[in-house]
C-alpha cells in the first residue's frame, strides 16, 4: 500500500493531470494506493485574494471567481468526452455556486474571520478532486472522492490547525482500509471534532499524504511535484542546485523548516516513527530517481546536505544593563512573545547576557514590539531594558546536514566564504544538534551569499553534475 501525493505544480492544467494520470495508470499494475491532491497551481491564492476583496467591499472578487472558474473548465474541456463534460460541468458548477454564496456573505457582513478563510480555501482541493475523481473514472480507474474533513481532524487554530493524531488515524483506518476504490482524497483541509472546516497551513497536503500514510500503514509516501527532488538550493536561486539523493528525516524537516518549500516540515512527524520512505518525484521527469527522505541514509562526503532560506524577516534586539544576570528574562520574553502568536525563528543571545537577538516574520514584527513594550513597561521606564531595537528587510539562511556533527572547520569555512565575498553577517545560531547553522543577512545579499556557499560547500559536487 502506497500513499501519492500530487501538488498543484503537478494539476496545473489539462497536460499536468494526464501525466499524474500516466503515472496513475502505471502505479495500479503495481498495488493498492491512495491518492492526495492539492488543489490546481495558484487557486488557493485566488480563493485568499478573493476573500480579501469580498471583506473590503471590493466585488471584483467575482472576477477571481470567474478565473478560478475558467480554469477547472478549461480542464474538463481538455480531458472530457462530450458525454461526460456535462456531468462535471454539473458538480463543479454546484461548489462555485456555494463559494459565491458565501463570498456574498463576506462582502454583506464586510468580515472574514480565520475560521471563514479556511471554508474559502477548502474550495480548492474539493474541486480539483472531484475534477480528478470523475477524470480517473473515465480512464477505467475505480475512484472515490474522498472529503478529508470526514477523515482529519483538528483543534481550532485556523489557518494552520493542530492534528488530533489518535482520532485522524482511526477514522483514516475505518473510512479507508479495504477498499476495493483507489481513494482521491483532498489535501490540505480538515474539520474540528465539530465539523468546522480547517486547513493544516499552506503547502499542507503534504501533510495530509503522511498523515494518511500513517493512518493505512503504508509501505511509502511519494511526493510528485515539479522539479527532481530536494535540491541542494532553491532552483529558483541557485542553478546549479543538483538533486540530493537521499535525506534523514531529520535533515529533511530542518531543510524545510527553514524555507525548502518543495515539503511540507510536518511532514515529516507521522512517517518518522513509523519508519515510511518518503520519496520526493517529478511528474515532469518520473524516470529520475528522486530524493528519498528515511531513517537509515547511505553516508556521502560532503560536510552539508542543504542550503535553505527564509525572506522576509527582521531581527528584534532587546538590550539593557538590566538584563544581565537576571535569571528567567528570556523565558519572560518567550513566554510574552507565546502569548502574542508571535513565532520566534531563529534566537541568539551572546554570553554576555546583555542581550538577546530574535529572528522574525516581517509581518509579526509590530506585534512583537506592541506586545513586549506592554508586559515589559516597568522594565522600560527604569531603563533597565532600552528601547527595542527592529532591524528590516533581512533573510535567514540555513546550511543542513548530520555530517555537520562533530566536523571542526565547517563555520569557519562557511563564515570566511562569506567574508570574502563581501557579505555582513547579522547574527548568526547554531542548535546544539549542530545540524544547522543559520545566520541573518541583509536581502540585497541573498543571491550572492547562497551561490557563494553552494559553490564553498558543493564544488565537487557541481563539477560532477552532467
Ligand atoms: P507542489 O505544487 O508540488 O506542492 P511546491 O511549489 O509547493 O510544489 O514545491 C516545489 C517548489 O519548491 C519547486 O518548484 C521549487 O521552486 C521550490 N523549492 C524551494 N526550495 C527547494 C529545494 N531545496 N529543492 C527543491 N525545490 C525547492
Ligand atoms: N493548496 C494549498 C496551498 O496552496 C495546499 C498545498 O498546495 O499543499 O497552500
Ligand atoms: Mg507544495
């Protein structure tokens, strides 16, 4: 039994869907499997859009209806017989119909609440599965159009809710095990014990497709996107970014935590304990071998498995005499922080103690600062804290990998490749599983600071590459 998980890079129009189906048609000569699928390339960010312009009033949220619109019926147009069009016209029709009603409920009471967000979002996984549960169909696939809220679910925390593991897995067990149909389940949503919609946060459905996995006792979980695996950098960023071939589950979640968006870091929880490969494929290229993330990897020279990156943060800097010896300060300042939804990515105090440096989202960064100047009043106004210090438009970067343990000379490699090149290092942290090291730099740097460690760290590599 074999879990596939397709993204929306995969769906994204009427060539994609008939290479997920090629690949498909081969896997159901071969076994049992379940299917996940994200919705089609872009529709989440139309459905957010719209639910946007729908709370400001603005109704040409019903032009990003209409795009989401054309492009499921674009699809259909391309995959479907005369006979069938009509039928999937019909379904599909039926969900616009719903996502408009309550568009309109939006635009009337000018609020969208989390909760109301998750709803709007869900529309994009349930279309794009209908789509493909009546496509597979047609291809002589015995398919069944599986809801994931019936099957998942959560707390209430919307937009990136917390799985309740136990009841997920035996509900995922009772609906799914036996069946004689290959489910086509959709990614990315579930539901409160309530029935509330919620989703497991963007790029979730690779989540799901773990989850699931966990649930059926899978043999593996096979990731198809659109590049040839985990790359050693962002393609986007770095091109000579060539494929890893296999990843600990360990390097794996660390590598995207900090940005490598091609997984999903939750991913990597259900299958871990239960031993499940996880095997990274490219739709587009299904004869590469592609990454495969498990327990036991081959041992390979390099000193790092990875680069990865996170935009958009800034560095918050508490300082003050105050501070110094002062135990319970920094759990103070976390415990604060917590209690604001703020999430801390990266912290660096020195041994000082005389302050305490914190990586974070942009667009948690005023947040942060209203929510400490307000539990830290008395400490401002007797100078024992000076004014918080907000450093802007800055990245995180991470190099990976289990053989950073116990190797001398890996940061002084790092850190002098980057100090030839020019480039300032803001604050720098590195755990103490010392699989990671990250480090702040400005953005104006990024392009040139990660082509320079690529090369620093993966030269062999590169010059290996066909
Ligand atoms: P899907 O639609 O299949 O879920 P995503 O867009 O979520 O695909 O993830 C695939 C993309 O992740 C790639 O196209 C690539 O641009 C990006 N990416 C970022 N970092 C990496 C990396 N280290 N390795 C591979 N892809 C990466
Ligand atoms: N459709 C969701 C998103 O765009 C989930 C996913 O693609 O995995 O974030
Ligand atoms: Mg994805």
């Amino acid at each position: 039994m074999k879990v596939l998980k397709f993204g929306g890079s995969s769906i994204a129009d009427t060539s994609g869907i008939q290479k997920v189906v090629e690949i498909i048609l081969r896997e159901l000569k071969r076994g049992p499997f379940a299917l996940v699928l994200s919705a089609m390339k872009g529709i989440t960010d139309l459905l957010i859009q719209a639910a946007h312009r729908a709370e400001q009033g603005n109704r040409d949220y019903h032009t990003l209806i209409s795009r989401i619109k054309q492009t499921h019926n674009a699809a259909v147009e391309g995959l479907f017989s005369e006979q069938k069009k009509g039928i999937v016209f019909n379904d599909l029709e039926q969900l616009y119909k719903e996502l408009r009603d309550f568009l309109h409920g939006v635009e009337l009471i000018r609020e969208c609440t989390p909760r109301i967000l998750d709803l709007v979002m869900s529309f994009g996984e349930r279309l794009s599965c209908i789509l493909m549960t009546h496509y597979l169909k047609q291809c002589g696939v015995k398919a069944l159009f599986v809801d994931a809220r019936d099957i998942i679910v959560t707390d209430d925390i919307y937009g990136k809710a917390a799985v309740n593991y136990d009841e997920t897995y035996a509900r995922i067990k009772k609906r799914l095990s036996g069946i004689k149909q290959a489910p086509v389940i959709t990614g990315f949503i579930a539901a409160t014990e309530n029935k509330v919609t919620t989703t497991l946060g963007r790029n979730g459905s690779d989540y799901t497709a773990s989850l699931i996995a966990a649930g059926l006792s899978a043999g593996s979980i096979e990731i198809w996107t659109d590049v040839d695996g985990v790359l050693s950098a962002d393609p986007r960023s770095v091109k000579d970014a060539f494929t890893i071939r296999e990843l600990s589950y360990e390097e794996a979640m660390e590598l995207s935590y900090f940005g490598a968006e091609v997984i999903h870091p939750n991913t990597m929880i259900p299958a871990v304990g239960r031993n499940i490969p996880i095997i990274i494929k490219n739709t587009f290229n299904p004869e590469e071998a592609g990454t495969t993330i498990k327990n036991e990897i081959k041992k390979h020279k390099a000193a790092i498995s990875g680069i990865a990156c996170i935009e958009n943060i800034v560095l918050l800097n508490i300082e003050g005499g105050g501070m110094v010896g002062i135990p319970g300060m920094a759990a103070r300042i976390f415990s604060i922080l917590a209690s604001a939804a703020v999430n801390i990515i990266m912290i660096s105090q020195g041994s000082s103690e005389h302050s305490i440096c914190l990586g974070l989202k942009q667009n948690e960064a005023l947040e942060a600062v209203r929510a400490l100047k307000k539990e830290l009043k008395k400490e401002l106004e007797s100078q024992a804290i000076n004014e918080f210090l907000l450093i802007k438009e800055l990245i995180i970067i991470a190099v990976i990998g289990d053989n950073m343990r116990g190797t001398p000379g890996i940061s002084g490699k790092l850190f002098s490749a980057l100090g030839k090149a020019l480039i300032n290092v803001l604050a720098i942290a590195q755990g103490s599983s010392e699989r990671n090291i990250s480090f702040v730099i400005q953005n104006k740097d990024k392009a040139e600071a990660l082509k320079t460690i690529h090369k620093a760290f993966f030269h062999t590599q590169i010059m290996r590459k066909p």
